[in-house]
C-alpha cells in the first residue's frame, strides 16, 4: 500500500513539474498570482512521497527481518561458541573416548599366546624358505656364475672355488661376497643378507662340499 501512494506522490510530482514547465515557457504572467497554490501543490506531494518512502522501507524491514535474523544466527554461531557447538564438541570427545579404551585394551593371556605362537612359526618359516643351498643356486647363476663359471670352477676371470679357501665355510663365503677382495666386487650393497646367506649354502653344500 505505502509503495503504491509513494509512486502516486512521485507520478504526480513528475507531471506537475512538467505541466509547471510547459505553461511556464508559454505564458510569462505565470505562475503570478498562483504562486503561493504552485509551492503548496508541490509542497504536499513531496513531503507525501517522501512519507510514503519511509513507510515503504519499514514494511520492506518488517517482510525481510526473519530473513536478516536467520542470517545474524548463523554468523553468531560460526563466529562464536554457541551451546550447539559445545554439544557437538562434547559428542565428539565422548566418541573419541569410548574408542580409545577400546583400543587401550590389552589381549588376554591366551590370545598373546596365541598371536606370539604364531609370529614365531611364521619368523621360524620365513627363515628358513629363505635361506637354502636352492636359493643359493638363483643367486649364483645370476651374479656369480660370470666369473666363476655355471659349476663354479672359473674361466672367466674368477678362480676356481674349489680351490679357494674361503670358499670351503659359509662363514668364509659369506665374507668374500659382502666385502669383496682379491679383484672381485663387494656385493654386501646389492645383495640382501637372505641371499648372501642362501649363496654361501649352495657354494659350501654344492661346489666345494666344505663344512
């Protein structure tokens, strides 16, 4: 209602002015005597236009505060610590506790039993997959076989084994092959303690039938 009289105030302003305009460029008599009812005439409207602005902008406040309160709460919660952020706060430390204690719970005697039972046969298992003359055989046909020949007794470049006698003790090859020496390269840097291991059995066990 108040936007409807504003705009009828401001239509009439902006005709009486041009009406105002016109007679005036026709007649120069004018407004004369009729100058006092010209100001009172635009006097009113004016002030009725800027009246009904005024009430205009409020209905505008009123239609839109629920709106601008919803706003200012949620800028008042994302920049302060509200009862709904502590509640949240409060699940989440409880939730975190509950898992902690589960987590902090320590196995029964039986289940270490259990578990260390089987990490040992597993240790136990991986040892002995690992380190064998048969893996040995792998490791020296694919770095050792160059120099010393595919049975080990030399010819190319590298000595015969059999007539070493390192070569007679794992402990003996084992010490050769890491740390090298006598012209042949240290393998302790590309090969694993496994198969350093593993090459020393096949060496001792297949070759020079050591100890």
């Amino acid at each position: 209602m108040h936007e409807t009289l504003f705009f009828i105030c401001g239509g009439v302003l902006a005709a009486s002015a041009v009406i105002v305009s016109l007679v005036g460029l026709k007649s120069d008599d004018f407004p004369g005597k009729f100058m006092p009812v010209v100001i009172i005439w635009f006097a009113i409207f004016a002030v009725g236009a800027g009246t009904f602005a005024v009430l205009h902008g409020k209905d505008e406040s009123k239609e839109h505060d629920p709106e601008y309160k919803k706003a200012s709460e949620e800028l008042t919660r994302a920049s302060t610590s509200g009862p709904f952020e502590e509640a949240l706060k409060e699940e989440s430390e409880s939730s975190e506790g509950e898992s902690s204690e589960g987590e902090g719970e320590e196995p029964t005697a039986e289940e270490g039993a259990e578990e260390g039972g089987e990490e040992t046969e597993a240790e136990e298992a991986g040892t002995s997959e690992g380190v064998s003359a048969e893996a040995g055989a792998a490791v020296f046909s694919e770095n050792c076989s160059i120099c010393h020949g595919a049975t080990g007794e030399g010819g190319n470049g590298g000595p015969d084994l059999n007539t070493m006698p390192l070569a007679k003790t794992e402990e003996g090859v084992i010490q050769q092959v890491t740390n090298g020496g006598g012209g042949m390269p240290p393998f302790g840097g590309s090969l694993s303690e496994e198969e350093i291991k593993s090459v020393a059995a096949y060496v001792v066990q297949e070759i020079t039938q050591g100890e």
